[in-house]
C-alpha cells in the first residue's frame, strides 16, 4: 500500500488539544490556528478480503399447502435472505423438491395459490410478485404490481382468475388476473396509517385488516365501495395500538386475529352474512387457517400447541403437538392425503417458522414434528457489529440470533436467538440488546449455551443466556435496544418504541441485584441511539424518529445528553451540532474526550456543559434509514491508538483524536464495521463479513528542525521551529526550553534572552503518541547598526 501525502503543521498548540482547536466551533467562531490540510487517501492497492457469511439459518414466513393436478401433496414456502428463496417439499417424504432465489427479494409474508394452480409470491422489500410452478421448479418474476410500495403484505385468492394483494406503505388493494396479468388498483383503504396487513376473501367480498391504526374494511371488487367494519368489543378504529395480523376465510365465517402483538394475538370469529363477532379466542399465534374439519373446528397455535377450536360452540381441544419456545406460529396449514395407514384420511400439515415440518391426524390423533428443518438455511443480513473483549467479532444477525466470529481464521460459533440489534462485551459478559419488546440478555460465554426460548441446549443445563429486563408490558411501548453500556455495576440500554410511536427510554439494570428501572428521562418524542461513559456519567446522542412505519416527526432536532443513572438526572442536555436530526455516534476516548456525529458532523463535545470544542463535516448530508441509528452513522474508538474510525455519509473515514486530523478512507458500500488492532477493519455488508487493512497507524516520530532568524528592528536573533508530521496523525505538541530552564508550549518565534550561545532543545508529540527531540546550539550575536 502506498502511504498517502503527508500532513505537515508549521506549529503546534499547547498540549490540550481542544485548546488548540484549529476546526471551526458550530457556533462558526474563527478558529485561533489555521487548520492543516486533511490528508488524501490514495488509490488503496488491497480491497477488502471476504471472511464469508457468520449466520445463516431458517427464517421462513409465507407459506402454503397445496396438491398439485396429478395429487402430490406439497408444502411451499418462502425463506429470509439476500436474496429470498423459495423452497417446496414434498408433505408425503419431507424431501426437498427444489430450492429457487427469488431475485430482489428479502423476503415474504404473502402467498396464495391461483387459480391456475400456481403459488403466487409477494416480497418485500421491492413488493414484487412471483410465479412459482410447484412441479416444473421454476419461478418468474412479474415485477411491483403497483409503483412506490415497497412491502406486498397479503395476498389472498378470489374465485375466478383474481387474486387481491395489500401493501405498505400506501395502505393499497390491488387484483392481479393470473389469466392476463391484468393489475388494478382499488387505492388506500385508510388515511390514518400506512400498513394493509392482511387480506382475505370470502363470498366474492375482499376484507382488508391495517396496522398500526387498526381497521377492518369490507372491499366490493365489482364495483370499488369500501365499507369499514366494526371491530370487536372494546376496540376504537385507528387505535394505533393494535393491528389486524390476519384475515383469514374458513368455512362460512371470518377469522381475523388483532392485537397488539404479532407472535400472539385474541383471534375473533365473524359471520360476514350479519357482521356479528360470534366467538374469541385468546393467545393465538399466525398466520394462515386451513378449512374446518368435519365437525366446523379450526386448528390454530394457541399456548403454543395446536389447538382444535370451534367458535360455534365455544370448545377449545388441544392435539398434544407443542411447539416449545417464545415463538410459535406456523408457516401455511392445510389439509393433504398421504396415502400412509399411519395417517388415514386428511392429515394437517404445515411449517413451523425454522422450517420444521408438522402434522396432525384428527382420526387417531397422531402428530410429529421433525427434527431440523426440511429447507435450507439462508444468509442473514447483519445488524450489528462490535468487537469483543478477547479480539473476536460479535455479529448480530436480521431475524436470527447472534455469532462471535474468529477474524483471522473464520471460525463461527452462532446461536440461533432472537434478532439481535445491540451487543456489548464488558469483559464479564456479553449483554444482549433484542427486539422486539426491547429485551435483555446477560450470556456467559464460558458456559453451555441454552436458550428455552430459541436453541435449547441439553437438558438440565442452566438458561443462558439469561433474561435481565422485558418491556413488552412497559407502559411506554418500546421494542429496539439501539445501544448498550456498562458503568460500575449498572449496565444502561437504549431503547426505540415499538411503532408508530416516538420516544425511547433508557433502561438501567442493576447486576448486583437483578432489579430493572425504566427511565424515561426526560427523552420525550426522542430516542437515544447511542451511549458513552466517562466518569460514571452516561452521554447520550438521540434521534427524531419513532418506531418502524411511523409518521413523520413533530420535532426537527435531535440532541446529546448527559445522565447520571444513580441519581436518575439529566446533567444537561445540548445541540452541539445545529440542525442535526440524529446524534448516530457518540464516544468517550481514552484520552477523556467526548466525541458525537451529528448527522454528518463530528464534533468533540466539553463533557462539563455539553458545548461544541470543534466541528468538522464528514461528508455530505445523506438520507438515511429511520429504523436502524447504525444506518445513518457508527462512531468507534480504536482498541489500541487515539484514533475514531467513523461511518458517515456512507464513507469511512479516520480522524486523530489528539489533533483531529481527518483522513478519508475512500471505502463506501459497507453497512456496519469494527476495529480490531492495528488498524485491521471488520466490516459488513449485507449478509457478508470483510476484513481490511486500513492502513498502519502513524509509527513514525516528527521531524523537527531549529533555524535562526533576524526579526526587523530586534537586536537579538530569534529562534523558529518547524514541525513535520511523518505518518498522518497530525502534530500535537510542541515544546522547547533554552538551557535547563522550563519546558514552555512553542507557539511562534523565541525571542533568545541574552547574547552568547545558547543550546535551544525541542520536543514534538504527533497525534498517534510519536515523540521527537532535537537540540542545536545557537549563537546570539547582536545586530551590528
């Protein structure tokens, strides 16, 4: 690698170097030393080398169970990835039929069989839709059927040719002609929220459920009316609180399950001929029914086992198939012939949502499920990122769990868990931030791993990860942990609301005691997304924005904080970066500094009052994601030199802390990094992990040389000093004394005090620690008139 050009610096400041501060202040105020030229990155000679992909595994959503013309029971399914896939296996053996991509997919909720027989796909997040013919194994793409959504939520089979999607984030229903390709677009169905959720047909009516500002909508296709139906007892139409999570048809009633939560949720039974709720059904999970059985009962998971429950009647009978876990809707349901005397008659059949294949035989009760799932495991998309204690990568995974990652072999040790959006190594443990319902997790990583909820270990060996807090039922809805920190014996987590709600909170765990404090702290419609600690006090950066599909925010600025968890108070609060939506990153560095991107500013930031010590733009504004705060920014110390590395305006970028030299990595396209020793990047990008050398950290001292001048009219000479920076860290100190006297900051020509010679002796500190001295012997010879 070629070194880029050097950054030189004629003079230096005293040894503080926010006193020093050659960047302007956000307050625009000139700046008392000129600043030296930020150094230019040349033509990096190594790209990044491909580690490969830490976590793949099943994460499967839209499904169905069909039998084909020629009577092959089949289940077909799509699973999470980069790209989606779509699997069929055959109900009869479990064994795999194909495997296909569906291009620009990440992945589905809808499904429905046409009336051509085909399985028809809707994505997100390009809302495409798909082809699949089952037998042939093939899969056609036939594009967005509507311009501007980028989620097809549901889909659902009319009688004739039609089938009806629903999308986000226009709130739209559409048809689709299997026969012609024909699209048409019946519009929103609500103003008040962005999600069309679920759909169902019944009677030739299309029924509509919204979330995040719940309605239930009656659609005529023949004629474009819309109706809004009453919802249950007790439930006010735009209560953004619940959502409708399906709409299914069975028989001669509506089953619509809405609530609050999309794992569990009160299924209702509606007779559309009257409109009327006629049963419920509490703790059911989704997301499809098959048909009743003979005797008008429909199967559902409800406590997590699969339940017969007939809504006429009101009788509730459980199979004795469990489903153990946090999680534990099936993916597709429907009834198969197996021609197996084992399973006489029609046998229920479906998916659980890691790919395991289940049945249920209501003639004699039987039910299996197998062991591992019958579908490949799909490349998950990282979101989170960090280095632990030991030198590892901790990588959080999209719908998946966690890895710690080897980087210099690529060994993977991966736990299938749930999302993980935060990590945190404190050296003890490693601490879990979880979404949804903004959950943490304290795991010992020298002990067995056993998850109830996700990966069970061996039996009888003790939980850990351990649950530490849970805020599904915390007053104030949040469902993200953005960020997590250790300070003494108090671990402090960040949290994001649940949509389409603002305002986090700040969550303060005792690890002595176990107990857990929810703090709103005053945060009100904003969310911290990043945390520091410096001297037992907590700093925060926040952010404007809600929860996932929330609307557009009431406030236009985020801001920094200073908190003081045991005594519950905020120390300050301040916008050091004017205009700045969103404070991404914030660290405390190990020479006490505080350091905050606001939006794409860097700032260092008096950790006393929260004021601007200097600025400096990292590279355009850009607009970025509303769900992620590492999307928009990350801001990172390194382990083993004063330098941040930085993720700003999609560019990498390395800035000294001691002089704030900025140095523009000229890297782009990575999502996430982090920062090992010896100027070695982790980085990310969609599912994939990448290590890189950034370029050895400056080991290399100033050059320093000493020159006599004459200053007009002065009878004495003088005595210059100029400093060279050799690596690019920038100069950071420069001393001097003449003789033994005082070490005294250099900050323009000396003045020597007396005729004779002097020996004139110079220190210089760069940016990286780098020391250098000189001394030269200097005649004061007074200028002759």
């Amino acid at each position: 690698m070629r070194r880029r050009a050097l950054l030189t610096a004629a003079l230096a400041g005293p040894p503080l170097a926010r006193t020093t501060a050659w960047l302007d202040s956000a307050t625009g105020a000139a700046a008392p030393v000129p600043a030296p030229p930020a150094p230019q990155r040349e033509t990096h000679e190594a790209l990044p080398e491909r580690l490969g992909v830490p976590i793949s595994d099943v994460n499967m959503v839209g499904a169905k169970v069909l039998t084909t013309a020629d009577d092959v029971p089949l289940l077909c399914g799509v699973t999470s990835g980069s790209p989606a896939r779509v699997s069929v296996v055959d109900a009869r053996t479990g064994a795999a039929v194909f495997t296909e991509p569906l291009p620009g997919a990440g992945g589905a909720y809808a499904t429905a069989v046409g009336a051509d027989g085909h399985v028809y796909v809707g994505s997100y997040s390009n809302a495409g839709l798909y082809r699949v013919d089952p037998r042939a194994g093939t899969v056609d793409d036939l594009g967005a059927p509507l311009a501007g959504e980028t989620f097809l939520f549901g889909l659902a089979a009319g009688a004739d040719s039609r089938l009806y999607g629903v999308t986000f984030p226009g709130t739209r229903v559409f048809s689709f002609d299997v026969d012609t390709a024909a699209v048409h677009d019946f519009g929103a169905v609500a103003s008040d929220t962005n999600y069309a959720r679920a759909v169902g047909v019944h009677d030739g009516l299309v029924y509509v459920g919204t979330s995040r500002g719940v309605h239930l909508v009656r659609l005529d296709p023949a004629t474009g009316d819309l109706s809004e139906l009453p919802l249950p007892a007790g439930m006010e139409p735009g209560d953004t609180g619940l959502s409708v999570w399906d709409v299914d048809a069975a028989g001669d009633l509506l089953f619509v399950r809405i609530g609050a939560d999309i794992k569990h949720a009160p299924l209702y039974a509606l007779d559309p001929a009257t409109d009327t709720w006629v049963g419920e059904l509490d703790n059911v999970a989704g997301l499809e029914l098959a048909p009743p059985d003979v005797a008008g009962s429909v199967y559902v998971m409800h406590n997590n086992e699969l339940t017969a429950w007939n809504p006429v009647s009101g009788t509730v009978t459980g199979t004795g198939l469990v489903y153990p876990g946090r999680v534990w809707n099936y993916r597709g349901a429907g009834w198969v012939q197996l021609d197996d005397p084992e399973w006489p008659g029609p046998t229920l059949t479906g998916w659980f949502w890691r790919g395991e294949m289940w049945r249920y035989n209501p003639a004699n009760g039987r039910h299996s499920i197998t062991a591992g799932s019958t579908v490949p495991g799909e490349p998950a998309e990282l979101i989170s990122l960090t280095t632990a204690r030991d030198g590892s990568v901790l990588a959080g995974g999209y719908l998946a769990g966690f890895a710690r990652i080897d980087p210099g072999d690529f060994t993977v040790d991966f736990h299938r868990f749930s999302q993980t959006e935060s990590l945190l190594d404190d050296g003890e443990s490693v601490w879990i931030g979880a979404y949804p319902d903004a959950r943490g997790y304290r795991h010992d990583p020298n002990r067995p791993w056993n998850s109830p909820e996700y990966s069970p270990g061996p039996p009888a060996t003790p939980e850990n990860p351990v649950k530490a807090w849970d805020l599904h039922d915390n007053a104030d809805p949040q469902d993200r942990v953005f960020a997590i920190a250790r300070v003494g014996d108090h671990v402090v987590a960040a949290t994001g609301p649940r949509s389409p709600t603002f305002g986090g909170a700040l969550v303060v765990h005792d690890t002595r005691t176990g107990q857990t404090d929810v703090r709103e702290a005053g945060l009100g419609d904003l969310a911290a997304c990043d945390l520091a600690v410096l001297d037992e006090v907590v700093y925060g950066g926040t952010w404007i924005y809600g929860g996932s599909g929330a609307p557009d925010p009431a406030l236009s600025e985020g801001d920094l904080f200073a908190y003081d968890p045991f005594g519950d108070r905020m120390l300050w609060r301040s916008r050091p970066v004017p205009g700045a939506t969103a404070y991404a990153g914030v660290v405390a560095d190990r020479d006490g500094r505080l350091w905050t991107l606001g939006d794409t500013t860097l700032a260092e930031v008096d950790p006393v009052d929260g004021s601007a010590v200097r600025t400096v733009r990292l590279g355009d504004p850009t607009s970025g994601g509303r769900t992620f705060p590492n999307s928009v920014a990350i801001l990172r110390e390194a382990p083993d030199a004063p330098l941040l590395y930085a993720k700003s305006a999609g560019r990498l970028w390395r800035i000294w802390t001691r002089t704030a030299a900025v140095e523009d990595l000229g890297l782009t396209g990575y999502g996430l990094f982090t920062v090992l020793p010896g100027a070695t990047l982790v980085l990310a990008r969609d599912a994939e992990l990448f290590r890189w050398a950034a370029g050895a950290h400056d080991d290399s001292p100033p050059r320093i040389s000493i020159a006599r001048i004459h200053p007009p009219g002065e009878r004495l000479p003088s005595v210059t000093v100029t400093v060279e920076d050799t690596g690019g860290s920038g100069v950071w100190q420069v001393h001097y004394r003449i003789g033994n006297g005082p070490w005294t900051a250099y900050t323009g020509p000396i003045a020597l005090p007396r005729p004779g010679l002097h020996r004139v002796t110079v220190r210089a500190v760069d940016g990286a620690g780098n020391r250098s001295e000189q001394s030269r012997p200097v005649l004061a010879r007074p200028r002759v008139s």
